[in-house]
C-alpha cells in the first residue's frame, strides 16, 4: 500500500549553479514553515520525466525537501522519455537516446554536480544541517552509491545500480573500490531475477560494504531489474502491465525507504 501524508507542496524548476554551468532540477518541497531533511533523486537513463516528478513530490510530501538534478546537462539539455500508454514503457527510440547519452557521461563531472546539488541545498533555508540523502534507480542508483561515499550524505538508497562492481564512467577503478570513503548508511536494492545486475554482483557489494563496516542493509526480491518502475500505476492505469513492476516488491522496498530517512534524515 502507498505510504503517504496529507503535506502540503511547492514544486518549481530552479538552476542548480556549477561554475560555468547552470544544472537543470526539479524541487519539491513542504509549503509548510520549518527545516527540513533534504533527499537528491537520481533517475534512470530516461531523465526528469513524469514517474521522477511524481517520487519527487511523493518524498516532499513526507516533509522532505526533494531535488532531482539533470544528470545530462552537459549532454542533451532537456532530455527526458516518458512512460506512453502505446508501448507499456518506454519507446526504442527513448531508450536508444537515453543509453547513448548515458554511455557519454564523465566520473567527474557527475560527482561534480551532486557536489553543486548538495551545496545548493545548503543555501536554502528551509534544509536542515546535516541532514542530506539521497535515492536512485538503475544508472541513478550508481550515482547514489557514488553520492554516498561524501561526507554530507547521511543516508543512500540505491535501487539496482548497475555496474557498481566493474565501472565508474571513465575512471579506471570501479565505484565500488570507493566502498570505504561511504560514512552514513545506505540501504541497497536488488531484484533476484535482474538480468542486468547479476547475484554476484550485488553479493559483491553486501561483502565490501561488510569489510569496511559501513552501516547498511541490503534487500532482494523475487523480481528482475526495474521493479519500482510503475509504482504510480493507480496514476497512470497502463502501469498495471508495465514489465517491470513487481506489486509485492515495489512498496515493501519504499516503506523501508521511508525507515531510511525518518531514522537518517
């Protein structure tokens, strides 16, 4: 079932300055007085599209200030592929563009702007110190885990990160080599039955965030790559068939994701 609160938002497209750059981003937050944790969201492949909004505003609407930065803004400024009735997902052309934009992006630049992104933050006044997370899916969910090793980010949930083990975008050493620079806690998610992130890979994972006793908790379930995407199908009906979402996994995962944040955040 849906966890959700009654609270009030305010959503609006703001620039996330980074030198020369101006970053794209979606923020959500409560209308409410007061200072509140803050959550980034780093989405799939597919950019800021309608299902990111609406985890956005979902986040926000637990009393969280969210914000999703353009991870594509060096790259194709504006990007983004929508779910469509028509093809249950997303369409070839979509997901040929955002692979190819994908397999453009730099190590250092998308740690660059999660650095610009939290900074951001910092300036608005309605963020709690210290109180900085982070959630994303598939190539978002590399990004959390790199997100995560900054000494800002109190607390990861990284859902199918794909490639963890063997890349870093450019880097010769892999993110996961960076395993031990993680300070706050990260909660990991992983579909059994993922044909893009294998068990060995995310049983790599669980065994070097043990070695370097980073606190965590790492979830699997009976379900392949992907299976939060349709989370919002009791929003857009078509969903319901979407390949991908798994209906036992997909809410035990956010209610634990919640349990992340309120106990971090």
């Amino acid at each position: 079932m849906l966890e959700t609160t009654n609270i009030e938002i305010n959503t609006s497209y703001v620039k996330v300055p980074n030198d020369d750059l101006e970053i794209d981003a979606y923020l959500a937050q409560p209308a409410q007085k007061g200072t509140f944790g803050a959550v980034i969201v780093f989405p799939e492949i597919f950019g800021i599209n309608r299902n990111i909004r609406d985890i956005i505003e979902l986040i926000a609407k637990q009393g969280y200030v969210a914000i999703a930065p353009a991870m594509y803004q060096r790259i194709a400024p504006g990007f983004e592929a929508d779910f469509s009735a028509e093809d249950v997902g997303f369409s070839p052309e979509s997901y040929r563009l955002g692979l190819e934009y994908y397999q453009q992006v730099k190590y250092q630049e998308i740690f660059s702007d999660i650095q610009a992104t939290i900074t951001y933050l910092k300036t608005l006044p309605n963020v709690k110190d210290n109180a900085i997370g982070v959630i994303g899916f598939c190539f978002g969910g590399h990004v959390a885990y790199m997100a995560a090793t900054l000494p800002d980010i109190k607390a990861t949930a990284s859902f199918y990160g794909g490639g963890i083990t063997t890349s870093s975008y450019g880097e010769e050493t892999p993110t996961i080599n960076r395993t031990s620079e993680i300070e706050g806690t990260i909660y990991a998610f992983f579909g059994t039955r993922d044909t893009l992130v294998s068990h060995e890979e995310n049983e790599q994972i669980e065994a070097e965030l043990k070695k370097h006793q980073i606190n965590h908790c790492i979830f699997r379930y009976d379900a392949g790559h992907g299976f939060f995407a349709g989370f919002f199908k009791d929003k857009y009906p078509f969903m319901e068939q979407h390949p991908s979402y798994n209906p036992e996994a997909a809410p035990d995962a956010w209610k634990h994701v919640l349990e992340l944040f309120k106990n971090h955040l």
